[in-house]
C-alpha cells in the first residue's frame, strides 16, 4: 500500500533502485580480449620472426607475419623476437586392404616457439601448438603431391592463428 499510493517513500524507492541499477551496468565492461587501450596490436607488429628452415615454416612465418602487422610486412623495429620451429608430420589412416596403399590421411603441423623481449632477452611465452588438416590421397601421383601440399598449406595457416592468439595474449597481459 505505502508503494502503490505515490507516497514519498515510494518516488525515494524507484530512485534509489534506479540508481543501483545504473551503477551495476556502468561497472560492466565488454572489450575484445586484444582490444587497441592495452596496445596489442602495436605490440603484435613489433614481433620479428625467425627465419625458415624449410617450405611449411614459410609458410607458417608468411602468415604470422600477416597475422602480426595487419598485411603491412615485417617490422623494421623489433620489440619482441619469436623462435619458430616447424614439424611436419604425414599419417596414413585408412589403408587399401588389398594393394597396403594409403587412401586418406592427416598432415600434422606442430611447431616450437619462445617468444623473448629484444632489449632484456626475457621469455614472455613459449610453448608447443599442432594443427591437423585431412587429406585424400587420389590415384595420380601428381594429384596426391599436390593434396598433400594443399593439406600442409591448410594446417600451417591454422597453426598461424592458433600462435599468433597465444602471442597475443601474452603481450595483451603486459
């Protein structure tokens, strides 16, 4: 009844739940996890990356280099210096019982990576990430080289993201 009738308590009540209510949804924040305040994606563009060994490390070191600079190539100023060490690994799963020949497979890419500050050789993140990417082995040997490249490219550009996100988060929390 003292709520309903209009009274002085009623208009303090509402305002006071008005204003808690207000206070609870300015003390929420939503921002992207790698959002431009902390500096993440300056700090992304100042990684250099160390040079290939071999095909897939290439391409593996081509798309972070892109993932890390926007598509702008790599730093002329590093910050922070990322050692990448690629594996390649073909598995044959299902057989062709009667010739022992491989139908289909997986290519799984794994790399090794640290990544040190320059100026105090301090290591900010290190760990071991794999990518697996499906292949069908076709009848023509071309063919099959070719799936097998495809397959390699697949995973060296998932094993990109997955690193380039561990980086990131790494230098979001510095």
């Amino acid at each position: 009844m003292l709520l309903s009738d209009g009274t002085g308590l009623s208009r303090f009540a509402k305002a006071f739940a008005g204003i808690a209510i207000l206070g609870v949804i300015a003390g929420c924040q939503v921002r992207p996890l790698y959002s431009t305040p902390a500096g993440t994606e300056g700090k992304l563009a100042a990684v250099a990356i160390s040079k290939a060994d071999d095909r897939v490390e290439q391409q593996v070191r081509n798309d972070l280099i892109f993932l890390f600079s926007g598509g702008a190539g790599e730093t002329q100023s590093a910050l922070y210096h990322l050692d990448l060490n690629v594996t390649v690994r073909k598995i044959g799963v299902l057989l062709d019982v009667r010739d022992d020949i491989p139908r289909a497979g997986r290519i799984v890419v794994s790399a090794d990576y640290n990544l040190v500050q320059t100026d105090s050789g301090e290591t900010l993140a290190s760990g071991k990430r794999s990518a697996v990417a499906l292949v069908d082995y076709p009848v023509q040997e071309f063919a099959k080289l070719r799936a097998v490249r495809d397959a390699e490219n697949r995973g060296a550009r998932e094993l990109a993201e997955l690193i380039r996100a561990d980086v990131a988060s790494a230098l979001g929390r510095r």
